[in-house]
C-alpha cells in the first residue's frame, strides 16, 4: 500500500487516504492535458462541451463517471480545520521556460530544474503553469476572475497541483513580466529564458487541501490539489489579454464545479506565533 499523501492524527482520515491510494496506485499517471483542444470545448450545445466530455474519447470516461473530480465549490460549513497539514513546503529555483499557445490556455513550462514542492515526505517537481478565467474553483457559490494552476509530479507520476484565485485589483506581477508574449506567442513553444517560479506569489500560507482530479479531459483522477486560501488580484487588461489570445470558444475556460461525493475538504491556518490553529 502506498503511504498517505499527507499525514492525518484521525484514523478515519488515514483509512480514508490509504483507500484511495491504494485504488489508484496502479492507474495514477502524469497524464498530459492534451495540446490539441480541437476535440473538446467549454460551451454546452455543441456536443464538445463540458457535459460530453465523457463521451467523447473512451480514455475520457472519468470525466462523466469519476467520483474525485474537479474542480469543486470550497464551502466554509463543509471545510474541516486540519492543523497536522502543516506549512506548504516550496522549494523553487529559477530555470530556463518557455511558453506555449495550446488553443484552449496559455501555458508556461519550465525546460530545467525550478524546483519542487514536497508534501509529507514526497517531492512534486514543478513542471508547468497555466490559466483559467474565470476561475475554476470557487469559494461558497462565488467565481473570481482568474486562476491560475502551478502543475507539479513526483516520480512515480502523481500529480499535485496549487490553484492561486484571482480578483480585478493591482497588476499581478508575473503575469505583467508574461503579457507581451501571451498576445503574440502561437502553438510554437517560445523561450523565455530564466523564469523564477518565486515570482508566482501566494500572499498566504492558509491553504485548502482535497484530493481530485485534472480538470481537463482525460479527467485524470487521484491530483493532490492544494487551493491558496488568499485571494490575489490581476487587472483587466492582464484577463482579457489571456482570454483573446485562445482560440473561439476557450475564452471562457473555466470547466463547472464538480460534485463532492463525500470527500474531505480540509484547510490549514498557521497561528501567528508560526504554529497552527
């Protein structure tokens, strides 16, 4: 049986963590979202919309039947406080990057070493970052402008992933680095020299924590997603510059909240004096 993703003091939660490990160690893969988004899209009516992603491609079947999908609506009266989660522990280094115009986002990958997040134990290399607007997760029932999803694997393939939201504000400094290249750049990849994923800010060391799954087809399942509770700000210019950039019919590319299904959603909430509460 593989080791919990993160550790738990409750039983029922390390009965939990072990069930869904242990179903998922043999079919948890670093899954690619796909690069040609022709197949699929996000406006309903089209027969490629969300509701028929499923039916679309036989190796999509998750995205209709999966019970861990997401992403999902982080709701106050379900999240439970989760002190032994700890810290998130990030270990970034600038690298060499490039960027890409996949047709249904725009998406920075890192071509060398940027570091890792390491989550009980288990190192998760940062391997890429992209965008969705508006945001994909929502926090009780409410949709923000932007999010944008840091992509990250361990070497077994398992995915972790930290979602960062977004409201119309300041100028979000990375992007503002990135704008010039988001309007021009094409399916061609593009260097970018030296990116520092530090760059990317959190602004809070509050975090949500549920496991789910991509949320693009294939709709892979067992991602360790980890939500900033902080909510950060981008410009308009900065949003609409990211939704022109993709193709008719992803300027929207935010997939619906997915239902639960009974999983745990946990938050952790550092004291002031560095502990937690």
């Amino acid at each position: 049986m593989t080791r919990p993703v993160f550790k738990a003091c409750s039983a029922s939660f390390l009965l939990f963590v072990s069930l869904i490990l242990a179903s998922l160690a043999n079919c948890i893969a670093l899954v690619s979202e796909p690069d040609d988004e022709t197949p699929f899209t996000y406006v309903e009516g089209t027969g490629k919309g969300p509701k028929r992603w499923g039916h679309i491609n036989p190796h999509w079947k998750k995205c209709d039947n999966g019970r861990m999908q997401s992403p999902i609506d982080l709701l106050d009266r379900r999240v439970q406080d989760f002190p032994n989660l700890g810290m998130l522990r990030r270990d970034y280094k600038p690298a060499p990057a490039a960027i890409k115009n996949r047709g249904h986002d725009i998406e920075v990958m890192w071509k060398g070493d940027a570091g890792k997040i390491i989550i009980n134990g288990t190192d998760y290399k940062l391997r890429q970052c992209h965008w969705h607007s508006p945001s994909e997760h929502t926090f009780n029932g409410s949709r923000y402008e932007l999010e944008v999803h840091m992509v990250h694997s361990s070497s077994k393939g398992e995915i972790a992933v930290i979602g960062i939201v977004y409201k119309y504000g300041r100028p979000d400094p990375f992007l503002s680095r990135l704008l010039h290249h988001v309007s021009s750049v094409g399916k061609e990849e593009r260097d970018l020299g030296i990116v520092n994923p530090w760059d990317i800010r959190f602004g809070s060391r509050k975090y949500y924590r549920y496991i789910g799954s991509l949320t693009v087809p294939p709709c892979t399942e067992g991602v360790l997603w980890t939500i900033v509770k902080k909510v950060r700000t981008v410009t308009r210019e900065q949003v609409r510059a990211l939704r022109d950039a993709v193709h008719d019919g992803y300027e929207a590319n935010a997939r619906p909240t997915q239902p639960l299904k009974g999983r745990p959603v946990y938050v952790y909430r550092p004291r002031e004096d560095g502990g937690s509460v």
